[in-house]
C-alpha cells in the first residue's frame, strides 16, 4: 500500500527504475508472448525528449521508489484553436495499483493542464482494463469518438490498406 507519493518530472537518474516500469508496461500490454524489451538507453533518451514544454513525462514515487509513470504531449487543439493535453501512456506497478497512483498522475497533469490553459486531457483505454476503465469513469467523461491504428511495423500494410504506390495528398 502506498502511504505516500510524489508526482514529478523524471530525471536521468530515474532511468533504470522507468526501464522495469515500461517493460512491465509492454508486457502488459503485448499481445506477444515475448513483448519487445526496453533497454535503459531508450529511457535515458525518453527522460532527454521530456522537456515538459511539448512531452511531459512524470513519475509517481513511493517510498522512495517509482510506482508509476505517465507520458503526455501538450498539442494543438483544431477544433477550438486552443491547446489541449493527450495522456499517451499511464502506468502503474502491480505492487502500486488500487492506491491513488493513477489518479495522482492525472490530476498533476490536469493541474499542468489548467495552467496551460488547455481545453482538454484526453487519453485511450485498452478495452479489457476495466479496472482503469472504473476510475476514468470517475474523474472523467467517456468522449463521443472511436479509436484506430494502423499497424506501419509490416511492409505489406500500406498494399493491404490501398495505399500502394507513392503518396496522395
């Protein structure tokens, strides 16, 4: 149970501690029995990119360890000609869940957020995750749209999408 925690930037130093979580993280989300792993360099380079002007990348600390992370972008909103955040990736360790550690990273980014002046925070869901699924429904609405991804890693995927031979605008 955590009993205290700290949302923050994270630091380079954090990189080996973020390496375990977002291998957790792929592993979780992988439909791989071998999901792909992270290396600590990429984490060094991730922490690197996080300026926190356009990426944001936080981290929940407990006990002096991290219990959690969150990955966000501050984008262009179309629509309102405003700006708005996109929770890209949350998570939280085994060890951690069901304490406060999502929603503590949420809120640091909707503080961000409204000092931003952002018009939103959005972010996806995996379909099966409803115990994140509870939460979101808690501090947030469901938005009005569907999500989709075009897989990009196959070099047949453009062929089999009708994208075959150059680009059109």
């Amino acid at each position: 149970m955590v009993t205290s925690l700290l949302i923050r930037t994270l630091v380079p130093d954090d990189a080996p501690q973020l390496t375990e979580l977002v291998n957790g993280y792929r592993a979780a989300l992988s439909e791989s029995p071998t999901p792909s792993v992270m290396v600590e360099a990429v984490a060094l380079d991730m922490i690197a990119n996080a300026t926190g002007d356009q990426i944001i990348l936080l981290g929940a600390e407990a006990h002096g360890r991290l219990a959690g992370f969150a990955h966000a972008f501050d984008l262009p909103e179309i629509v309102s000609g405003s700006r708005a955040g996109q929770l890209d990736d949350l998570f939280v360790s085994a060890n951690a869940r069901g304490a406060g550690v999502a929603r503590a990273l949420i809120a640091r980014l909707a503080e961000i957020g409204a000092s931003r002046n952002w018009t939103h925070l959005r972010w996806l869901v995996p379909q099966g995750n409803s115990a994140a699924r509870q939460l979101y429904l808690k501090i947030a609405e469901q938005a009005p749209w569907d999500s989709f991804r075009m897989d990009l890693s196959a070099k047949t995927t453009l062929n089999r999408a009708g994208f075959a031979g150059g680009s059109n605008s």
